[in-house]
C-alpha cells in the first residue's frame, strides 16, 4: 500500500494514534477512530473506556455513540456511570482522555455548548457530557479537530471544558493537579503547549502543508517551534487497518435487505 494516497482526515486521525501507548488508560471522547486504531496496531494493550461504563471494551466496529452495544458487547466489565466517574474517572485511574472540539482557543479550553450568545445562540450543540470532567481528571488530554476559523478561535463562545484557562499556571491555581491538553492533532499539524505560557505551538506539518495554510485556518497568530519536523505518512499497515475497521462499520450496521425475512 506504499503508493496508495491518504485523506487529510486519514493524516490526523494516525497522527493522533500514535501517540498512545499499550500502557494507556485511555477514556475515549469523540476521536474512537484514533483510538481503536492504536489498539489493533502498535497499542494492542490499551485500556479503553466509554462514558459508558463500558472498561477495557474492544469492539469489532466503530460504535454510534457510547451507548452502542458492541461496547458492551466486547467489554472485560460494564459499572455504572455512577461508578465509572466517581471512582475511575476522578479517582485519578485514567492516564489519557480523547476529546473533539467545536470551539478551541489557543490555551486549549473547549467550546462543544453553543455558537454564539448562550440564550440566543447561532447554534446550538450536544453539549459538554462527560467532556468537562475527563479535561480536569485524566492525567492528560489529547484534543483532535479539523482547522478552520471557525473552529480555532481568539476567544471560545461558551467555555465547557476546562484546558490551561488563561494559560501559565491557571490549573494550579484551581487546585488542578492534571496536566491538561498536551496534544492537539488537527488535519494539517500536530500542536503541543508551550512549558511556560500553554499557549497551543504547531511542532509538526503533516506532509505537504505549509506555514501559510495553517495560519490561514487558525483564529490567533500562530506559533511554530524552533525545531519544525514533517509528521511522518501513514504506513501501509495504518491506512489498511484504519479503512477497514471503517468499512467494517458500514457492514455491520447495514441490517437486513427486503426479503431477507420473506
């Protein structure tokens, strides 16, 4: 598959792969495709948990939502949401959690609420679920979006999900003792926070983007590390797993044709 060609998407949803580990706990937000793919590749001791309640699950497709019965299905355990927040979650036992954004601002606090005036929004979204408290409980964050302007804002509409506030040490100062967003992967760079400010810097351009086209899909004046490396393409053995655990997905939710039953 060494000639075969890859989507923006297909980039970042390896980039964020990667950068789990089989000695992660990991509390899976809206990236599952990322996550499941470190799991059936280099991570295939990864622990990973739904909102759920569903623990060390391994399903065989993507799942709809964290309701999906394949998580249940296929997990070592299924608690109580009760239990899975209260014990797992803030009693410190994740090590990663996934999260998708609508809204980021550069310190990586989190909009999934509404666009716009909160009474009389533009938009209104799903909401912050459990999102709120997997930002301040696992031991860190990982966040993937697509860029836009839209989407990578100066200022976030609505705040839910807690990042590195107005950045330094605002996590300290709540009695945060997390380390928050460390990664941000996006379709065109990998981010990481800079030691001091938090403040989001690209450290990795995907293959073929450029310094332009990230600022042109970003709201503040980005920031580029001294050390700028290419992120490295997806392998063949990545693209080929990561297509067919989605084709799979197609087939098992296609259900019975008419007159299968006849």
């Amino acid at each position: 598959m060494s000639g075969l060609g890859f989507t923006s998407e297909e980039k970042m949803t390896v980039a964020a792969a990667r950068a789990l580990t089989s000695d992660d706990v990991c509390f899976v937000g809206a990236p599952s495709s990322a996550c499941n793919l470190a799991r059936l590749t280099h991570a295939p001791g990864i622990t990973l948990i739904y909102e759920s309640g569903t623990i060390g699950t391994a399903p065989k497709v993507l799942p709809l939502s964290i309701g999906d019965g394949e998580l249940c299905e296929t997990a070592v355990t299924t608690v109580s949401v009760l239990e899975m927040f209260r014990y797992w979650l803030q009693g410190g036992r994740i090590t990663v959690g996934f999260l998708g954004a609508a809204q980021l601002d550069r310190h990586g606090n989190i909009n999934t609420t509404v666009i716009g005036g909160y009474h009389h929004p533009k938009t209104r979204l799903p909401g912050g679920g459990g999102a709120p408290e997997i930002a301040t409980s696992c031991g860190e964050v990982f966040i993937t979006m697509k860029q836009s302007l839209r989407g990578m804002v100066e200022k976030i509409d609505f705040f839910t999900s807690f990042g590195h506030g107005d950045g330094g040490d605002a996590r300290t100062k709540l009695g945060i003792s997390t380390k928050g967003p460390t990664l941000l992967v996006t379709d065109l760079t990998v981010w990481k926070p800079d030691p001091e400010t938090k403040e989001s810097m690209v450290t990795s351009l995907h293959p073929g983007v450029t310094r332009d086209a990230v600022q042109a899909t970003c709201g503040w004046k980005v920031k580029f590390a001294d050390r700028l490396e290419e992120t490295a393409p997806p392998s063949g053995l990545e693209l080929a797993t990561l297509r067919d655990l989605k084709a799979r997905r197609g087939e098992g939710r296609a259900g019975p044709r008419r007159g299968d039953h006849d």
